[in-house]
C-alpha cells in the first residue's frame, strides 16, 4: 500500500520565514508612521493656534476702530484677555486657552499678541502671534507647560 502526500500546504518553516519577514517590515515601518502621526497632530495644533490667534486679532482691531471695549474688559497681567467664548468659537476637543492682547502705545508699537492653549498633550505658553503663525517649534509638550497653561484659562474668565 502506498500512501499520497498532500503537497499543497506550506511548511512550518515557510509559514515561520514569512512572519520573520512581517515582523521586520513592522519594525521598520512603526516609527515612520508613529513620527507622521506625531507631526501631523502638532500642524492641526498649530492650525487651531492660528484661528484662535486670528479671531483674537480680528475682535481687537474692530473693537478699536468702533470704540467697543465691552467684550475685552478682561484682563490678564494687565492685558486685554479675550477667551474662546469672547471669540465666539465653541471650544472643540480638549482645547482649553485665552488668547492675551497688549494694545499699542505709539504709533510705532505694534500691538501684541499671545495665545496660551492647551490641548493636553501640547501647549502655547504665551507664545506670541509670529511664532505661532511661523514656527511649529514653539509648541511644548511637557508636563510643567501642559499644567501651566491649563491652570490660567481660569484667570482669564
């Protein structure tokens, strides 16, 4: 009596070869999307900076024009404090901050911006509105600055 051999399967070691392989296709290839990922979260931060900052900028400025300091009688450290209702935007998320104005002196002082917002995992710490407009860099993502920053969205309210 003879018997037939199945050979249409893999072998163990096949199957063991190609799960090598898989593992070091996903070794390789985690830190490159996780870096992306990473990236990527801190541009849509900056971006939320930017509209936050932008409003702020907006609301000051016809605020000047018309007279019309109601909305801006709040103060930080002695700076016009405008907050994400004074904005009018509905605060999204976890995003907690203010955004603080310091009104120009002179005619050759520019009038000054800073956003303090916190996402929880990063955060402006009074950043000004260059640096939030042009540099991903300022963005911080330690404790001590996530803490800070969520504290003082208190102060300005």
């Amino acid at each position: 009596m003879s018997k037939k051999m199945n050979k249409k399967g893999f072998t163990l070691i096949e199957l063991l070869a190609v799960i090598v392989v898989l593992a070091l296709i996903l070794v390789l290839a985690v830190p490159s999307v996780l870096n992306t990922m990473n990236s990527a979260q801190k541009k849509s931060f900056q971006m939320y900076g930017e509209k936050i900052l932008r409003s702020a900028m907006e609301l000051y400025e016809s605020q000047r024009i018309l007279g019309d300091t109601a909305i801006g009688s709040k103060k930080y450290n002695g700076k016009i404090c405008y907050t994400f209702t004074d904005l009018g935007i509905s605060s999204s998320g976890s995003y907690k901050g203010f955004v603080t104005v310091t009104p120009s002196s002179s005619v050759s002082t520019a009038t000054g911006y800073n956003v303090y917002l916190t996402d929880g995992k990063y955060a402006y710490n009074g950043t000004t509105s260059d640096d939030v407009m042009n540099s991903i860099d300022e963005i911080k993502s330690d404790d001590t600055t996530l803490s800070t920053v969520g504290g003082l969205t208190e102060s300005c309210r």
